[in-house]
C-alpha cells in the first residue's frame, strides 16, 4: 500500500457518508426517504469519481455499529441495498468499476449475500475505478480479523510471529490488495472516524463536510480535491526548505 507525497490528486478516496437521516429529518420524512437520496448521491459520486480519474473510492455504507439502530430501519436498509445491487451493478460493471465489499457479509441474510456474492462473481478484472462498498464494516473488526488468521497461521506452524510486520498484517485487512486512502471524507458535520479504516487511514488526509451526503455531488467532491491539493504530506519527515534551513 504504497503512499505518494504527491498530494495534487488523491488516487483513492475514501468516504463515510453521513447525514442521510438529518437530510429527511429536515424535510419531515421517514429516514428512509434519506437512505434512498443518499444513494443517489452515491450514483452520482462513483460517476464523477469514474470521469475526473480517481482509482479507487471506498464508501461507508454499513458500519458494525449501525446493527444498533431500530430494526425496522436497518431493515429497510437491508432491502435498499438489495434493490441497488438489481439496478445498479451490472450498469456499473459495463461502464468500468468494479464493485468490492469489505465487511463481516456472513450477519446478512442469505439472499442478500447470494446477491452479493453473483455481483462478486460479475466483477470485471479491468477496471477504470475500483469501488470498495464497506457493509456491516468496523474497523476494529478489521483488526481484529487480521489478527486472527495471522494466529491461526501461526497455530499451524505455517508462521514465526517474528516474521509478522506492518506490511504483512496489512496484508490480511479487507482492503487487501488495494491502496491506503489518500482523502478520507466525512461528510454530515460530524468530525469524528466512527470506526472506519482504522489502520488505513493513518497518513489519510481527513476532509470534513457539513454538506449532508444526500446533497453531496460533484462539486463538492471537487472542492474536497481542492482541499487535498492544498495540503502538505510529510508522513513525519519535514519538508525540503524546512531541511535545507535546518543545515
Ligand atoms: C448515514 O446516514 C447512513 C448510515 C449510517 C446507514 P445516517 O443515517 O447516519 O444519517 P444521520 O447521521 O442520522 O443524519
Ligand atoms: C458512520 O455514520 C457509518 C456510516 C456512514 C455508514 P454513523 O451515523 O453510524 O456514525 P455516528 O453514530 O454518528 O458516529
Ligand atoms: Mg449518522
């Protein structure tokens, strides 16, 4: 998971789309009504992300945490997504991104796993823009996971724990093979990680919207860009003048 330096375009952006409820809220509709906007939303980001060259998005649909929520709206959740893999996924496969989950899928019901797994199954190994779709996702359980097979590698005699380095344990996240986030966006106003890519996040960029991720689009991932084109990635060294001047 190599990072670059270079800030003036994030290759793989990452983003915790928040603010669907509130967006209902406002307008005095069930939630729901803001799941369904919010992955409009989502439609309309993959696309500009496709068109302006982004590599790799990896989006926040699900989080561990979100089981926690009234069961009439996780279950409503459950059949949106459902009904976004019929519509979507083959239109998304043709135009060029191919569609990834990480997550723990095995708490979903076995329908919605055969849907996914058939997505999995349609993936095209060329792709313009890799799409990364975080469900029932924490990045604790990330960890954790990691943690176990690496342990169970070692129980059966296949590891030393002294061969275990950062770039082996990565190599056991979800997100493996693929490349660490360089702009990691929130959007909704909270300014918090929430249990996202706890690890992969590290020398990510963070950008922090107010806009609700329903009325996210274009513009504003451009203005994110902006921001991130702006920024400085030292990843702990100091920059070239502060070195020549430090002698
Ligand atoms: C994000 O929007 C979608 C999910 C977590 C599934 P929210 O539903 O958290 O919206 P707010 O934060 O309550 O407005
Ligand atoms: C994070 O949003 C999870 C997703 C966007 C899927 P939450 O709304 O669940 O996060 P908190 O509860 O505000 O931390
Ligand atoms: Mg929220």
């Amino acid at each position: 998971m190599a990072s670059d330096t270079q800030t003036e375009f994030p290759a793989h952006i990452a983003i915790v789309m928040d603010g669907n409820g509130r967006w209902a809220q406002q307008r005095s509709r069930p939630r729901t009504m803001g799941h369904q906007a919010g992955q409009k939303a989502l439609r309309r980001v993959v696309e500009h992300c496709g068109r302006i060259g982004v590599r790799e998005l990896t989006v926040f649909a699900f989080s561990s945490e979100n089981w926690n929520r009234p069961e009439k709206e996780v279950s409503r959740l459950m059949d949106l997504f459902m009904r976004a893999l019929d519509r979507e996924a083959n239109e998304l496969h043709q135009n060029g991104v191919a569609i990834r989950f990480i997550g723990d899928l095995s708490k979903f019901s076995p329908e919605l796993q055969e849907k996914i797994q058939a997505v999995l199954a349609r993936t095209p190994q060329d792709c313009r823009l890799r799409l990364n779709v975080a469900a029932n996702y924490g990045g604790r359980w990330d960890i954790t996971n990691a943690a176990r097979a690496l342990g169970a590698e070692i129980k059966a005699g296949a590891l030393d724990p002294t061969d275990i380095d950062e770039a082996l344990f990565e190599s056991q996240l979800a997100t493996s093979p693929g490349s660490c986030p360089d702009l990691l966006i929130r959007t909704g106003g909270e300014t918090r990680i929430s249990n996202f890519l706890l690890w992969q996040a590290a020398y990510s960029e963070l950008y922090f919207s107010p806009v609700l991720w329903p009325d996210f689009g274009p513009a504003e991932i451009d203005a994110a860009i902006s921001a991130y084109a702006a920024r400085e990635r030292r990843f702990g060294a100091i920059h070239e003048s502060a070195q020549q001047k430090a002698g």
